[in-house]
C-alpha cells in the first residue's frame, strides 16, 4: 500500500522533534494525544513528527458512523467498542463535534459518553472539532487517523457531526460508512433522498424496540430494490443499542463489506484515493497560507489587488511566482 508522506510541501526548515517520536513510539498515549493537538494546531512540526514514524506506518480498519442527531450513534459506537474489546483488538474512537466559534475546540465532546472505557489502554476516544469544514470532517481528522494506525490501533471508529447533507464525505475517508436511522424521528427520508442512500454500505436502524422500526426498515429495502443493480447491496440491521442488541450482526455485515472491498481490488483503490485526496487538501491549506502571507506583506501586491480588483489574477500571480523562504 502507498505510505508516501502528504507533507513534502510543509517549510523546509528543521522540526525536529526526537522526543516526542521517540515517546511515541514507546507507545506512550500522551505522544499520541499532543501529536494530534499539534495536527488539529496546524503545527508545522507534524511534518518532522510524520517523516520519523514512515516506517511505522499502517493503515487501519476505518468505519464511519454517521447520521442525522438523536439517532444514538453515540451509544451505538460505545457498544461497538465494547464488542471489539471483549474480542482483544484495539479501537480508537475520533468524534468530530461541532466547534466552539471562540476557541475552536469542541462542544459535545463524545467522550463523557464512553466514560467506562477511560482507563483501558487499548481504548483512545478523542473529540475533535469540525472546524467549520463543510462536510464536518477537517483535514486534521484525515491525519489523526495516520497517527492512529502509525501507533498501531487494529480499528478506527469515526462518528460524525451527524447534520444531513454536509456528512456525505465521511465516506471519502471511511473504509466503511454505517449510517444510522431511527424511528419517528421525521426526517429518515430526507436524509436518504439527501444522497445518504448513495453513501451507506451498511445501514443500522437503531431504537428498533420502538413502533415504527419496521416502516423504515420496510422504506429503505423499498429504495434499495429501485436503485441501480451494484456489486454490494448494503444490508440493513435493527439494533438497540442501549441493550446492545444486533450489535453483533451490525459489526459482522462492516466485516462482510470489508472482505467485498479485498476480494473486489477496491480496498487498494480507496487507499491510493484517500491518500491523494489528502495531498490535494495539504496542498490547498499550503497556497492559502502562501497567498495570506503574500498579501499582508507584499503591500504592492495588495495594493495592485484593490485597484484591479481581481482576485483571480492575482492569486494566479501568487502562486507563479511565490516559493517559500
């Protein structure tokens, strides 16, 4: 699989950090919490940190959850987890929350929900802030997740923010997109004919103790038998997940599409995509900054930019004939 570093275009001036790679490498979970408060940071020294751990680097299982608010994704990935410890594999857990329009940080902070899991090592859960990215996942969540399967975590659980529309690029980034319904929320099917159905490899209807579940079940097998014919037919399982029940047939139809994607070549595939996905991203991020600098210290080419106004042009200039010091 191809682990060439996204951050080749980062300033070239030494970030060396051997403390914390070395920390991290130990195992220490703290090295891993501050590197990921560096990513979310934009801390330029995550390229440092990134080109020591190259040969450690391994791409985990990635299952994203995602749906609309008030569904119990929460709960549902709290019973995931505890399935997947009483089966010995490690699991780290990034909740991307809304963000505070102060400080940047994250509001829901997922993680007072999986409190009982707090002291297990082998257990990581980590809010992190949307940022005002449009799809609520940042580009720092797509390197967290570098950094999860560099310290050596068999399985990374992503739930998203959970706003309809804008949850659509969790598949971008998932191996696998579990997205959760309910019943009676009132909104199930606006959020398929939102473009969820397109997305979903697995669907979960969760609260299924209470009336209504087999309407939904019944609309989404009605929706799935008018679409186009696919390879994979996303299955769709009834859980409760504050009883943890069908949390084991959940997870076997994740590891069902997770063999689908090995035997079809896609697996590799969407590896290479995501990882040039984040280059472009990285690389984008890297012109914004350029372009900002340019402005605030070029006062001729700002000046130049008012009186033309013409952001094209001059962005065009920037990025022609700007290099980094």
């Amino acid at each position: 699989m191809d682990t060439t570093s996204p951050y080749a275009g980062w300033a070239s001036k030494d970030l060396t950090d051997p403390e914390l790679a070395k920390s991290f490498r130990s195992g220490d979970v703290r090295a891993l919490a501050r590197a990921i408060s560096l990513v979310e940071r934009r801390d330029p020294t995550v390229r440092s940190l990134e080109e020591s751990l190259r040969d450690s680097h391994r791409a985990p299982d990635v299952v994203g959850f995602t749906g609309a608010p008030g569904t119990g994704k929460s709960t549902l990935v709290d019973a995931i987890v505890s399935l997947l410890r009483s089966e010995e594999q490690s699991v780290a857990v990034l909740a991307t929350d809304p963000n505070s329009p102060f400080t940047g940080g994250a509001i829901l902070g997922d993680r007072i929900r999986m409190q009982r899991h707090a002291l297990d090592p082998k257990v990581f859960i980590r809010s992190m802030g949307a940022r005002g990215h449009l799809g609520g996942l940042s580009l720092a969540t797509r390197e967290a997740i570098r950094l999860l399967g560099a310290f050596g975590f068999d399985q990374v659980i992503l739930e998203t923010v959970g706003v309809g529309q804008s949850e659509l690029e969790v598949a971008a980034v998932a191996d696998t997109t579990v997205v959760v319904l309910t019943p009676n929320l009132g909104d199930s099917v606006q959020m398929i004919k939102a473009g969820i159905l397109e997305i979903a490899d697995v669907f979960a209807v969760n609260k299924a103790d209470i009336d209504g579940h087999g309407r939904v079940v019944a609309e989404l097998r009605t929706m799935l038998n008018m679409g186009p014919k696919a390879d994979w037919k996303p299955p769709i399982v009834p859980t409760v997940a504050t009883r943890r029940e069908g949390v084991e047939k959940l997870w076997e139809a994740v590891l069902a599409h997770r063999r689908h994607l090995e035997a079809s070549g896609r697996a590799a595939e969407l590896a290479r995509r995501r990882l040039r996905d984040e280059t472009a991203e990285v690389a984008a991020e890297l012109a914004r900054e350029r372009a900002r600098r340019a402005l605030e210290e070029d006062q001729g080419l700002a000046e130049r930019l008012v009186k033309d106004g013409t952001p094209y042009r001059t962005a065009e200039e920037i990025l022609r004939t700007r290099t980094d010091n």
